[in-house]
C-alpha cells in the first residue's frame, strides 16, 4: 500500500469514526440528561421521591450499563436494520452507540446533579421555585461544570466503543486497524490509527477539562 493510499485510509477512517461518535454524543447526551435527572428527582429524600418511578429508572439505567457492548450490538440489530436500513457501516453504528451510551451517561448526570449544594437548591424552594424552575435555573446550572466533564467521559468511551463497532463492520479506524493493520500484517497501519485515536482522545479530553474549569470559575 503506498504512502498516498494508507493516507486517504487513514482519512476515511477518521471520518466515519466521527460519523459514529459524534452524533451518538448528542443523542445519548440527550436521551441521558432525561434519565438522570429523573432518577435523581425520584430517589428518596429527594425533591419529588417515589420509590416504584424511582426503581423503574434505576433498573433501565444499571441494565443498559451491565449489558456488554458486544452483546449490545447483535441485540439491537433488528431495530438498527429498521431505523437505517442496515446493521453494517459508521451510521448504523450510531443505532447500538447510542443505545449503550446513554444510560451510562444518565448515571453520571445523576451522581453530578447529587453535588448541587443543597442549600442552592433550599434558596429556589423558599423563592417559590417551581420544580421546572428549581432544574432549569439551579439544579442544570449548578452542575453545569461536572455535566460538560462527563460529557467529555461519554465521548472517551465512544471512541472506545467505536473501535469495537468498526472492528465487526461498523468502519472507522477500528475497522481499519484489524481489517488492513493486524489481518494482512501491515502494522503501521494499526500504530497509526492507534495514535489517531489517541489524538481524537486526548484532544477532546483537553477541551472538556477547559471548559469544565472555565466554567466552575464563571
């Protein structure tokens, strides 16, 4: 393979795994956000507690976060096949990235929205705040700086997750790492698109600390 063609590989191989994370990111980020804040508010001695919503939430989030990744992949494949039109390829691959991802996140974003002060949140009750306004303007706000860094771990463990999809046809460097790299023994290719992953990593873990720290101090 020359210089030229691993390069394009390579720059494929990066798209697709953003085709993948990205858009996983934001819809597992949106589909979690719900859950957690839901398990949070229905926990005991919380704002709204109710023990059955509370156990219902709870058993969807620790099942979604047991169930192996490559488990998860054949289970949902039938519903990848209905919403994209096959169970092969980087968008398919959102399908089963999203599904695993979110009720991880939705654990994190529970345990963040436990640090809010409760004395912020004794302030919005004794101003009348209604249990929208008391999520909306402090419970979502106050949390804001531990929501954004577990945003940034759900992203890290997209990668991780990618790798794994585009290792069993969902594309991306993960696909070309085993399919080009270790299968026909062209190690470069593996190193390379090891260091890319580890760039696309290390470079959105620097982002979300930045921006986690920026807004802690606003």
């Amino acid at each position: 393979m020359t210089g030229e063609q691993m390069l394009s590989l390579l720059g494929q191989g990066t798209l697709d795994t953003l085709v993948m994370v990205l858009p996983s990111l934001v819809l597992a980020t949106l589909l979690g956000l719900p859950l957690g804040v839901g398990a949070y508010l229905t926990a005991p001695g919380s704002l709204r507690p109710n023990p059955a919503v509370n156990k219902v939430l709870g058993a969807i989030i620790d099942m979604g976060r047991s169930l192996p990744f490559i488990i998860m992949l054949v289970i949902v494949t039938p519903l990848t096949k209905l919403l994209t039109g096959t169970s092969i390829g980087p968008i398919a691959a959102i399908v089963p990235l999203t599904i695993a991802a979110a009720p991880f996140v939705a654990r994190l974003f529970e345990t963040s929205l436990r640090e809010v002060a409760k004395g912020k949140i004794d302030a919005g009750e004794v101003m009348g705040a209604s249990l929208w306004q008391l999520i909306w303007h402090v419970l979502l706000p106050e949390a804001l700086p531990s929501l954004v860094s577990n945003v940034t771990v759900l992203y890290v463990s997209l990668i991780s997750y990618s790798a794994m999809a585009g290792a069993i046809g969902g594309g991306g460097l993960g696909d070309i790492a085993m399919r080009y790299g270790y299968q026909r023994n062209e190690w470069t290719i593996t190193y390379i698109a090891v260091v890319i992953l580890l760039v696309l990593t290390m470079g959105m873990q620097w982002v979300g600390d930045r921006c986690a720290r920026a807004l802690a101090h606003r």
